[in-house]
C-alpha cells in the first residue's frame, strides 16, 4: 500500500475508515507505531479490524472506534490522519467536519478514489502543503496519494503535487495525466451530446484538459 511508506517511525496514526485494520496491524507488527487507532463508521468492518488484529496478537495495541470521520478522534491523541479509499469530497467533508484537525504539527495521508482535484483544492484552500506524493495501479485502475500538512504552498497545490510527482519521477506519471484527460474527454463528449448543453462547464472542462498538459 502506497500510503504505508509516508507514515514515519513514531507516527500517532489514527486510520480512518479502516475496514479489515490492516494498515493498523502492521504498523504495530512492524514497529513503526506503538499504538494506532482505528476508526470506521460500520460495525462489520470494526468486527473485522477486531478479528484482524486478535490473529496478529496486537489487539492491545488498536484502539478501535465506531464513528462517522474524524468524530471520534480526541484532539491530540493522534497527529497522522490516514484516510484513503473514499472519494475527494468525502475526504474533504471529513476533515472540514473537525477543523481542529487542521492544527500545526498535524499530518493527513490521502488517497481519494474520485474527485482528486476537488480534493486538492480543497486541501490549499485549507493552508495544507504537499510533503510526499505517489500513484499506484490496483487492479486495473490508477490512484494518487499524497501526504500533506499546514504550509505554504508557492505554485498552488495542484502544480505542487505534480510538481513533486516530475522531480521524483514517478513512472506512472504521464499514464495519469493521460487517464485524467480521458476522464474529462468522456464528460465532455457526455456534455456536447446532451439536450440542454451546458457552455460554461463545456468550456471549463476544456481549460482543465490543457491544464493537465503543463502539469
């Protein structure tokens, strides 16, 4: 799992919408984290996490937590929030539900399954600055992750991303942009073809298409 190699040796992670715990098991197997919490809106997936973590013989040190986002975390008992697997806007309602959250000293590990550019934006509208980033294939399919905290971000946070994606170079980066843009060629085309043509998002999406050139 890409998001494994952005949390740091030390890290107080609290894993939001854990489903089966295995982001918590093994950062308490490994090592990397004394004690981790896991968190998930649903009973079936905590019950799970539960079993996941007896088998390990570590369920001393998970402390899991049935609630919706980040609501029942306790402002301090965690400093790296995980939350992957959700789409760009939950992930953005989930974080602005809790503003404490969005404190010095705290890190989010992100990574979205749909609407990553409203989720980035999202993210620099919030003061957060880009540390790490990656893309991964699953099964078929692309995803970005990136790790981010309070900070300045220069170029915007968008160009920030790809930005660090180019220096590292990441070798599915063009293969991503080239996803994106099909993405926005096909809604287009949804767009151009439909009754009641709507020109303003035609056009918008036609800037984002060539925008994603010159990231």
């Amino acid at each position: 799992m890409l998001v494994k190699s952005f949390i740091r040796r030390g890290d107080r992670v609290a894993d939001i919408g854990t489903d089966h715990a295995l982001l918590p098991v093994y950062l308490v197997e490994s090592g990397i984290s004394s004690s981790v919490i896991a968190s998930d809106i649903g009973s079936g997936p905590l019950d799970s996490g539960r079993k996941t973590a007896a088998a390990a013989g570590v369920s001393d040190k998970i402390r899991f937590v049935q609630a919706p986002g980040l609501t029942g975390i306790v402002p301090g008992e965690a400093d790296t929030f995980v939350i992957a697997g959700m789409g760009g806007e939950t992930i953005s309602g989930i974080i602005e539900q809790c503003p404490w959250s969005l404190s010095e000293g705290n890190r989010f590990i992100l990574q979205p399954q749909s609407k990553v550019r409203e989720l980035m934006e999202f993210c620099g509208n919030a003061g957060l600055q880009v540390q790490d980033a990656g893309i991964i294939r699953d099964a078929g399919r692309m995803y970005i992750a990136f790790s981010c905290a309070l900070g300045q971000t220069g170029e915007g946070f968008i160009k920030e991303v790809f930005k660090l994606l180019r220096e590292k170079r990441d070798p599915l980066l063009e293969e991503y942009k080239a996803h994106m843009q099909e993405k926005l060629r096909k809604r287009l085309s949804g767009l151009q073809t439909s009754f009641h043509c709507d020109s303003a998002e035609t056009e918008r999406i036609c800037m984002e298409i060539e925008e994603i050139n010159s990231l």
